[in-house]
C-alpha cells in the first residue's frame, strides 16, 4: 500500500522569507510524486511532479521540490514566499502501474504580511 | 486546451433525497476520470474512478454511485442521501493510465440537511 505524511498541519512564514512545506511517503517501486495547491472553496491545482531524473523539479509560481529517495521525503520550497501563496497544500504519491493517487491530509501555509 | 467543468457548484438537499453531480471535460478523448470528496477535515478521499465507458471502479463502499454515460462525462449518484454526505466533491481527469498527473475540476459543494 502506499502512503503519504504531511506532518504539520500549518506553517506559518513572514512575506520574503522562505518556505518549506514537508511531505514523506512510503510506496513500493519507484514512486511518482507531486504537489497541489487548494484556495478556499476552489478545485486543487497542479504544481509540479517528480517522475525520474534532477532530484530537484521546479513548478508553477516559483514553487520547488527536493526528492530525497534515502529519506523517502518530497519537500515543497519556495525562496521567497508572497502573501497570496497562503493556501492549502497536498503532496501526493502514486505507484505505477497505477491510475490512482494518494492524498496527505495537506497542510495550510499562512504568509503574514 | 483541455478544461473540465462541474455543476452545480454548490446544493443543498434533504436527507433521503436523491443527488445527481456532473462532470464533464473538454478537449481530449478516452481520459480516465475520478472522483474524490473533501471531508471538513481537508483529506481527499478517492470515491469511484473510470478508465473508459461504463467502467466504474469504486474505491468506498457507501451511499454513492457512479457513472460514465459518454466519453468525457462522469457522473455522481446516490438514491438516498445520508448527513454524512456532506462534504466538496472534486472531480478529476487524467489522459490514461500512464498519464501522470491529474487534473481537477471547480468543485461541488454539497450540504445535506
């Protein structure tokens, strides 16, 4: 089975600072991971993936995330955050062959101003 | 461009009556086709998905069904609805099996009274 952990359930950051959303998973194989990102009351939103290759995939909107395979993690990072970057954030993870994907339980960042 | 569309965006019904939810996608053929639903605790919980006409996997027992009556149309049932179906239903496409990302559409927000 697989699964997905983001252990903080809100981060909270000052604009221009940076930020780290965390996420591990545990699957069998080769996983392919990936981030969204939910605004209130809206459909979730595809920001970057990790299929093979640079352990470091850049995304939408200056987002960034390290596959770090010994410590089976797939953090989200960003240089410098904005205050419009507040948001609910998932990490997901599917085992291929497989169509389907799990969910962590997100994790909301808060940017103050 | 592919887009993919939900209606309504947000009902209110009884408990015992009946829902139906759409969801169709434009601008790709054969996608595969999920839904999910968002419980107040933010989780994503994968409800049914659908790699072609008429082919429904569910992944929960519960009150719901699913359907999938044209190529890019999936639908959400259920005869009898129950408070505990309460929640954001979010539709999603991906190209097929070994295409990796999903994507999701605008969401419905259903409240059972």
């Amino acid at each position: 089975a697989q699964s997905v952990a983001q252990p903080e359930d809100q981060v909270n950051v000052a604009e221009g600072n940076p930020l780290t959303v965390k996420c591990t998973y545990s699957v069998s194989g080769n996983p392919y991971l990936f981030w969204y990102v939910q605004y209130p009351n809206r459909g979730l939103q595809f920001l970057l993936k990790y299929i093979t290759g640079d352990n470091l995939v850049k995304g939408s909107y200056g987002f960034e995330a390290e596959f770090n395979k010994s410590q089976t993690s797939f953090h989200l990072k960003k240089p410098s955050a904005l205050v419009s970057d507040s948001a609910l954030y998932f990490c997901a993870v599917r085992a291929p062959p497989y169509s389907t994907l799990t969910f962590g339980k997100g994790t909301m960042l808060l940017v103050s101003p | 461009s592919q887009t993919i569309h939900q209606w309504p965006a947000t009902l209110v019904q009884p408990v015992g009556s009946p829902l139906s939810l759409e969801c169709t996608v434009e601008g790709t053929s054969n996608p595969n086709l999920y839904w999910y639903r968002q419980a107040a605790g933010r989780g994503l919980q994968l409800l049914f998905y659908s790699v072609g006409i008429g082919q429904i996997s569910s992944e929960v027992p519960q009150n719901l069904s699913a359907s999938r009556p044209q190529d890019r149309q999936f639908i959400l049932s259920s005869k009898k609805l129950l408070l505990s179906d309460s929640g954001f239903y979010l539709c999603a496409w991906s190209v097929s099996r070994t295409m990796i990302e999903q994507y999701f559409g605008p969401g419905t927000r259903l409240t059972v009274t």
